[in-house]
C-alpha cells in the first residue's frame, strides 16, 4: 500500500467510525436511556458528518470512475 492508499483508508475509517458513533447517539436517544451529556450538539454532529460522507462518496464515486480523488477530507488538507 502506498501513502495515498494509506491516508484514504484511515480517511474512510475514521468516517465509518463516527457514523458508527452516530448511530449509538441516536439508539440511546430513541430507548429513552439517560444519555451521557454530550459536548457537542446532535445538530453540529450530524451536519459535521453530512458533509463529510458527501465529501467521502464523491471521492469513492471519483476513484470508481478511474478519475483522480482525494485521500484525505478537505479539514485534514487544512491542516
């Protein structure tokens, strides 16, 4: 695996893990369980998230069609 293969994985990881944690958010949540107070809004989590699942599919979409993609979301190129 070269880098780029390496830092497009850990793209996709890192997404697949805080959709995950949505996911958990919204089950407690609809179970009535006491939910832990949480430091950020459900609000901004699934905005956050929104837009970078449609950053990740159109990467995945680029990379299917053979055209050039990015390996990581556009917050990690900031950095």
């Amino acid at each position: 695996m070269d880098r780029d293969e390496l830092l497009f994985n850990a793209w996709l990881t890192s997404v697949n893990t805080r959709l995950g944690r949505y996911v958990v958010r919204l089950v407690d949540e609809a179970c009535l369980r006491p939910a832990p107070r949480h430091s950020v809004p459900l609000v901004q989590v699934e905005r956050e998230l929104a837009e970078d699942l449609t950053e990740l599919a159109d990467a995945i979409a680029r990379k299917a069609a053979g055209e050039s993609f990015p390996v990581q979301s556009t917050a990690d190129r900031r950095r």
